[in-house]
C-alpha cells in the first residue's frame, strides 16, 4: 500500500468532490436497504392486519410515503453519486496525468533511455486509468461499507439489541476477512495482466513502426506471432478476471443467504422478547439488503493487485531524480552570447569510449562557427551538452562567460533555438504547429514568419483554410523541404540570441538546400550560430570552421586558413 502514497497525496485538491461522492454514496446507500427493508415489513404488517380488526386503524398512507421516498431518493442519490465522483476522478486523473508528465520530462533521456515508447504509452493512459480503483473501488466502498455497517446496526439495535449486534458483527467481519481473502487470491493475476497489457502495446507498436522492413527482412511473421502470444496471454488474465469476480460474488451473496438463515432463526420467537410479528420480516428484509454494503468490497480488492502494479510502474517514473538538474533562480551575465568549451569530455551512460574528448572551443558573440565531421564524430554530441540534454562529464561548459549549471531551465531555452534534420509536425493546426515557438505570437505575426520563409502558400488559396490547415495524420502532408521551412519559421518566431543548427539541410536537394541556407543568411544576422554538418558547403562564409574526428577537435580556423594549412580539412575538401 506504500507505493500508493504518492497518488493519495493528489486527493487533497479534490477533497470536496470526493468527499460528497462518499456522502452521496451512503445516502444512497441507505435509501437502498431502507426502501427494502421498510417494504418488507410494510408488506407483512399490511397482510396481518388485513386478517384482523387492524385493519380498520393501520396506518397504511406513512409507510406508503416513506417507501416512495426511499425510491426516489435511491435514484437521485445513484444518479448525483456517479455524477459527483466521477467527475472529480476525472479531474484527479488529469492531475496525475500532468503530474507524471512533469515527473518524466526531466528524466529525457537519461532514467527513460531504456524504456520502449509504447510502455512510457502505456504508463500514461493504462497505469494512469487504473488509480482510478483507488478511489471508486478502494477507498469509497471500504468508508461507506464501514459507516453503512455502523448505520445498520444502530438503527437494528433501536428494535433488538442482540439481534442488530448479531448481523453487524457479520457484516463487520465480512468486510475484514472477504477482501484480504481475495486480494491474496487475485494479487498474481492483477500483476500480471498489468504487465501482459503492457506487452501487448509494446509488441503491436513494434509491428506497426516496422511493418515495412520486417516484411522486406522476413521478419514480419515472428512479430506478428508474438502478438499473438501476448494478447492469448491478456486474454487468459481478463478471463480468470471475469470467472473470479463471478466466483467472488456468488460466494458474497451465499454467505448473505446463510446469514439470512441464521438471523431469520434467531428472530423466530420474535423481536425483542414480543410474539411473532412483522418485525421478524424487517430483520429479514434488512440482512437481504445488507449485501449490497458488501458486494463493491469483494471486487475493490480483487482489483488491486492491479493497482498497486501499475503505481510501481508509474513510480519508476516519478520517484526516479533527473541526471540534469536546474537552478530555480536565473543566472545575471553581461554582454554577448558567446559559447567556451573548456576541456569539454562527455560519455554516454551506455557507451565504453568517450564521445568527445578534451574540446577546447571559444565562440565569441555574434560569431558563426561551423562544426564539421563524419557521422559519429560527436558533432550532435557538442549541441546536446550545450543544450544541457546531458551535463558534461569533465571540463566546464560556458555561455556568456557564465558555467551553463547556473542557468535556469527557462533561460536557457530563451536563449536557445535548434533547428535539426528532423523537424517533428504535430497532429494539428498549422498554428498550432507555430505557437510552440511563441505561444502569444498573434496570426499576423505568425503569417509573417511563414512569408519569410516563402510558405505563403499554406495560408492562401481556395482550397486552403489559413492557419487552421490541418497537418500531420488526415491533414495535409509536407515535403521534406517544407518540413525544414517550418523548423526555421519557428526559430524566427522564438528569436533568440544563439542558433544551433543540427544539419539542417541533410537529404535535401541541391536547389532545397541552397534556398535553406539562404534564409539562414538573410535572417539570422548579429546572432551566435553554431552549424553542425557534415557536408562542406558553404562553409566559406563561415567565421570559423573546427573539424572534430573521433570525438577530438582536429583543426580550427576560417575556412581559408584551413584550406591554406592543406591538413585534414583540405584534404577533405579535396574529395568533394
């Protein structure tokens, strides 16, 4: 149960609607065995008297209104108990849903790096989905089923003392013993459907990404198969699910029945000393009603073998520190944005060798420097350091002649911007897509942005709806070249002091290429521009140019002088 404690400390912010969920529940609750309970004698004492001279003074109009109230009161009770719970559970799990997130940004990549998209997925909807027992499977039955219990015995003490105490002892007992019964028998089950729900998404979200090489490679079959494997599995959980909730129930309302048996051959001689009389039918009727305090309770525990597995994996996610931390307080520095590695040396947490080595690089304010080498050289790795998406491992990292540790989170990314080969389109409008950068930038700014970067086209024209366009799935689909124009109109948008370009002009075309690094030229002057690439183009209207090879700076210098010196970098100049 420790390992829920995390998720209860979220209900403090919902405690009003929770609690009159409760309050709702029992009123209900108590209109339930009341209307049942009270037709049961109503019904004896009217069919006694209707054989004597009763008859004539039976008071049958107070009664009558009673069970009539009862009814009405055990409909708009149900009725405003799910309404009420329900929506603060929802609420509740919108909190934890934006809980979690905070919790799991932080820890990209670093405590995440080995976990599958589809089970971060699955953390975030079907984990998430099952907290909800906790409240309307756990704790409301288990507080109502105690309060009703209590309720029940006063009220059948008021008539007979012994009787009352009787059936609330067994009533109290099966509310103990009945769940941590079943909770031990379906603790396994519950764990493991957790994790083969888990499994199932993680195998079908395989097949779905991959359907395409794993059919070139012959593969496509032993993916298929092992969703196959998982979902039999899943299916095998949900049935011992569904044949012990069945078993659990018909065991509940057996011991209802004996217990039926017992309190109508205790009330035999009568009811508190008296002759035989319709009370006999009042303690009957109320020990039929009272299975319905217990009937929740049976399944509540059943399902939190479930529950608690699903908050141990959403705890390796929140309780989990982040590799980077950030001050809370901006850091003051004067002057340019420039950019200092000093005897920078970074390696992966996976990796044996170090992907960059001893980087000694000065970038002055306003100064555009170019980082070129081979795939895995440690360019990205250099950008990534800089963007704090890793801390180094020795050496100190500087921006503005201040440790980039001192920064905040938030100033950091305001004054940063990358533009990468891989610009993502979300599912959405193309404002939508635009806003990121700038979320109180207004439509005549963002069109703006998008004229710059000559995609005008989007925003005009019949058949277009303007910055409501839809992109992305069942929108419209850009090409790579628009992919790349919307990254750049988002860095005009954001506007900050230092660019970092990943290689942004990879796989296009010459012509594609030659207008993107144009609109770098036109509209990114009198900022601090680092390019990494590995195609040398261009590089002559660079300040200077560093070749970094094995993780190690190799040359640095202008374009010029690096051709001049006819070393490494000439030499690969020579190739093109």
């Amino acid at each position: 149960m420790r390992d829920l404690l995390p998720y209860l400390k979220l209900y403090k912010k919902h405690w009003f609607g929770l609690s009159l969920g409760m309050v709702l529940a029992f009123l209900t609750l108590f209109a339930s065995i009341g209307l049942l309970t009270l037709s049961g004698w109503f019904l004896s004492a009217a069919a006694v008297a209707g054989l004597t001279i009763a008859r004539e003074t039976f008071n049958y109009m107070l009664p009558g209104a009673f069970v009539r109230g009862f009814a009405m009161g055990r409909t708009a009770g149900r009725w405003g108990e799910r309404v009420v719970s329900h929506n603060a559970t929802f609420k509740l799990l919108t909190d934890l849903r934006i809980f979690f997130f905070k919790k799991l940004a932080p820890l990209v990549p670093g405590k995440v790096a080995n976990l599958r998209d589809a089970d971060l997925l699955n953390r975030l909807i079907a984990d998430i989905d099952a907290m909800d027992h906790v409240y309307l499977r756990l704790i409301s039955p288990m507080i109502v089923g105690l309060f009703g219990i209590a309720a029940l015995t006063a009220v059948l003490c008021w008539f007979d003392q012994s009787l009352g105490l009787t059936l609330g002892a067994i009533l109290l007992t099966l509310l103990i013993v009945w769940p941590i019964l079943f909770h031990k028998l379906g603790k396994r089950n519950g764990s493991e459907l957790t994790q083969n729900k888990a499994d199932l998404r993680i195998t079908t979200l395989d097949w779905l990404q991959g359907y395409s090489e794993l059919t070139l490679f012959g593969a496509e079959e032993r993916y298929r198969n092992a969703i196959y494997t998982a979902q039999e599995k899943l299916l095998k959980n949900q049935y011992f699910d569904a044949h012990f909730s069945g078993v659990a129930q018909a065991l509940l309302m057996l011991a209802n029945g004996w217990t039926l048996v017992l309190m109508l051959w205790l009330a035999a001689d009568g009811v508190a000393g008296a002759q035989p009389d319709p009370m006999i039918a009042l303690f009957a009727f109320a020990t039929m009603a009272s299975v319905e305090l217990l009937m929740p309770i049976a399944g509540a525990f059943q399902h939190l073998g479930k529950t608690l597995t699903s908050a141990r994996r959403l705890n390796e996610v929140i309780l989990a520190e982040p590799d980077v931390q950030f001050p809370e307080q901006d850091v003051v520095h004067q002057g340019d944005y420039s950019i200092e590695y000093r005897d920078v040396s970074f390696t992966y947490p996976d990796g044996n060798q170090p992907a960059v080595e001893q980087i000694n690089l000065a970038i002055g304010g306003k100064q555009r420097v170019a980082i070129v080498g081979q795939t895995g050289s440690g360019k990205s790795t250099l950008l990534q350091l800089l963007t704090r998406y890793w801390d180094v491992n020795q050496g100190q990292l500087l921006i503005a002649g201040k440790p980039i540790q001192q920064w905040s989170e938030s100033q950091l990314r305001r004054a940063i911007t990358v533009v990468s080969q891989r610009v993502d389109v979300l599912n959405g409008t193309l404002r939508d897509n635009l806003i990121l950068a700038k979320p109180d930038a207004d439509d005549e700014e963002i069109t703006l942005a998008l004229h710059k970067v000559g995609l005008s086209k989007l925003v005009q024209g019949e058949n277009n709806n303007g910055l409501d366009a839809w992109l992305g799935d069942g929108g419209r689909q850009l090409s790579g070249g628009e992919k790349r124009r919307i990254g750049i109109a988002r860095a005009l948008l954001h506007n900050a002091p230092i660019l970092l370009l990943d290689e942004p002009t990879e796989g296009l075309d010459k012509q594609t290429e030659q207008q993107i690094m144009t609109l770098f030229e036109k509209h990114f002057e009198g900022k601090t521009v680092v390019f990494i690439t590995h195609r040398l183009v261009n590089l002559d209207k660079m300040d200077a140019v560093c070749l970094i090879e094995n993780g190690q700076m190799v040359e640095h210098g202008s374009h010029q002088e690096l051709i001049a010196q006819q070393g490494r970098y000439y030499q690969l100049n020579q190739t093109l």
